[in-house]
C-alpha cells in the first residue's frame, strides 16, 4: 500500500478557525540531533491502548514521538490539549507528525487552504512541532504530470502556512516517487526540484525506496543536506508468505541490507539530518514493542541519544 489504511483515513478537521496566541507560534528548539519513534511503529499497541504504550515507550527511553493517527483535531482520541498533557507527564515531545495533505485541503476559488487544513497546521504548532509532514500523494495527482506540479505549488504555499508558526512544511516518501516517472525524471526529483527547501523539508525514508528499486546512499549522494528528518528503517527481503507486492519488508536496525550507520556518516556531514525517526512495521516473529527496544539500543550503541 502506499501509506497504510492508518493514515489514509486520517487528518480530516471541523470547520472553522481560531487566532493562535503568539507564545504557541515560538519554535520548539528541540536539540540538533535528536532520536524518537514513528508511532506507526506501534499501531496495534496504540490503537488498544494508547497510553500503557507510551507508558512502555518512555520507560525504554524514547523521548521524542512522531504521531501517525490525527483525525477530527484529535490526536489517538486525545485533543491536543489532553495529548500534550500526556507526553508531558511521560517526559516526551513531539516534534513532527504525519498528516496527508490533498488536493481537498485548497480552496481554488478563495485561493486559500480549507479550515480543515489551517486547523491541522495550527494543532500542529499547538503540540510544539517543527514539522507537519505529509506521507503520501494521491495516485491521479502523481500520474498526472501537470497535476504534479500545481501540487507541488501547494507543496509550498503549505510551507509558506506553516512558516507562520515557525514550522515547515514536509514530505516523506514511499517507493512509488522513485519507480514512476514523467520524462526522464522521478517523482522523486520533479518533488525536490519543484519545492522550495526553505518552507517543505523532505524526510527520506531509508527503507520504503528499496521497494522503489533505489537506494538510500544513492540519494543522499545526489541531494546532499536535502534531508532535515529521516526515517531510520532497515529492510530484508520479504517472505513468499506475505503476499502483496513489495518485496522487501522492514526489520531490526542493522539485521538488513540497508547500510544505516554509514548512511547516518555520510548524511551528516553533508549538513543533515536534524531528526532521526526510529520506524518498523513487519516484526519476523518478535513483539513490535520489543523490536522498538532493540532499535533503541543499536542507535544509542552507534552514539545516537534518545534524550
């Protein structure tokens, strides 16, 4: 799938707008490098319980999350409000979050985004965020070469939003933007050269474009210091059993074939990334909180702090 049935029914808001007070609009100043958890990671443990989860999650360690579930300005069924009180109990901080922007979300004959939209960037500045990340794109939008790049138009009048609340606005790729394209160029290229890196940050998912038939190193290569937030992810091939049609499925950090901690080397000195977004989402047997653990320990074993 190219985002998971989770995501795709997510991040839709009520009507209406509210002024946001000007102490919410100041930037999160989360440290340079930071190591937190694709709350993905843990989709069944969220959905039952959400929070014993985070309850689990910070006794391991994590202090940084990334949520995955936004729907109706609710974050896993808490308001904002209720949300940040959570994870400040717990002694962690979000700093980014996955909410898919489309095409629904802009309001062509105001020329203006839909409250739907304001009201997911503004939550999004309320919990503290530096970034509000879409992960996804719909299928008729990327397969049409015009449609693509009125897109990435709203791409950055999204991060020009954003900015308002010392925000980016941010994208993170599948494998599709790297096995389709328009000419001789991927999605994936026609995604950076169209947006602005000043107002939309790309987040690279190191393990999702294996599927895409590309390779991680390769393109932190081509675009050096493109990448403020990456997701850290391995991969392995997957079993005949799974079915569907990727044929790689993520793992335990270092158990794969994706060449992480050189990745990581490389990718900073090029000037990047800022976060390191810890995400698994197949577990070769073992529980998803215990795989979460083990992630935790190899990234804090190669000198990667979770706090």
């Amino acid at each position: 799938m190219i985002r998971r049935q989770f995501l795709k029914t997510g991040a839709l808001a009520v009507a209406g707008t509210f002024a946001l007070p000007d102490f919410l609009k100041a930037s999160a100043n989360y440290p340079q490098k930071l190591v937190g958890l694709q709350l993905y990671s843990v989709r069944d443990e969220m959905g039952k319980d959400a929070l014993g989860s985070l309850q689990q999650l910070s006794g391991m360690g994590y202090r940084y999350v990334e949520h995955a579930w936004y729907r109706d300005r609710k974050f896993y069924g808490w308001t904002p409000k209720e949300f940040k009180n959570v994870l400040d109990d717990l002694g962690m901080k979000m700093p980014s979050g996955h909410t898919v922007m489309r095409w629904a979300h802009w309001d062509d004959s105001k020329k203006d985004f839909t409250d739907q939209w304001k009201q997911t960037v503004e939550d999004a500045a309320f919990m503290g965020q530096d970034y509000v990340i879409s992960p996804s794109m719909e299928e008729y939008v990327r397969k049409d070469p015009e449609a693509l790049k009125k897109f990435m138009d709203l791409f950055n009048k999204s991060g020009e939003l954003c900015k308002k609340y010392n925000m980016k606005f941010g994208y993170h790729n599948h494998d599709f933007e790297f096995s389709e394209k328009h000419g001789d160029q991927t999605l994936f290229d026609i995604i950076l050269t169209r947006t602005d890196p000043k107002l939309v940050m790309q987040q690279l998912d190191t393990g999702n474009l294996y599927n895409g038939g590309a390779k991680a190193i390769d393109i932190v290569k081509k675009y050096p210091g493109r990448f403020e937030s990456w997701h850290v992810k391995d991969e392995i091939l997957a079993p005949a059993s799974a079915g569907g049609h990727e044929k790689y499925e993520s793992c335990i950090l270092s158990r794969g074939i994706v060449p992480i901690k050189e990745i990581l080397e490389i990718a900073s000195k090029a000037g990047g990334p800022n976060h390191f977004i810890i995400e698994q989402e197949s577990y070769q047997g073992r529980t998803p909180l215990d795989c979460m653990k083990r992630n935790l320990d190899i990234m804090q074993g190669w000198g990667y702090k979770a706090s």
